[in-house]
C-alpha cells in the first residue's frame, strides 16, 4: 500500500523523501506513504498549502505514528512555513 501512495503524492521534481498533501488527500493513504519513507530514509519532508492540506497532513501524521509503533520508530512533527508556488498560491506550511 505504502508504494501506491507514494505514487499518488510524490511530486516528480520534489527531492526525494518530500511528500505532498492537499485538502482532497486520504490521510491513510498519505500515512502510510510517510510511515514508508520514514523506514526506507529515516526522515520525510510534507509539504501542504491551505488549512484544508494542513488539516490532512496532521492528520496523516497521526495515522503514521501507529503504523510506526510496531517498528519502534517515534515521530517527531517540526512545523515551519516555506515558500512554495504552485498553482498561483504562495505560502505553504512545511510538516
């Protein structure tokens, strides 16, 4: 499940281990692709624009620490604003 959200949410020009969230976003699928490059790199970078992507990213990564637990792995959320363009919107929220 982890690979097919992987595809669903990478970005191809994002560097590796940087996902994307939107407001249209399925948490789960979304955690699970978090939780998959968290075991695979050891760290992930989300990337979410509005209070929508920011709700399903949270979100996601709570879904994340569950799946994370059984391999001992804790997650830590650093929280910062970037500045991201895409689609005419600036600001994004970096999780």
């Amino acid at each position: 499940m982890a690979d097919v959200a992987l595809l669903l949410f990478r970005d191809e020009q994002s560097p590796q281990g940087v996902l994307k969230a939107a407001a249209t976003s399925k948490p789960v699928l979304v955690a699970g692709a978090i939780a998959g490059v968290i075991r695979s790199q050891g760290r992930v970078e989300i990337h979410v624009i509005g209070a929508g992507g920011v709700n399903q990213g949270i979100k996601a990564i709570a879904i994340s620490c569950g799946y994370l637990t059984a391999a001992a792995l804790d997650v830590v959320c650093i929280s910062s604003f970037v500045d991201l363009s895409r689609d005419g919107v600036h600001g994004a929220k970096k999780l």
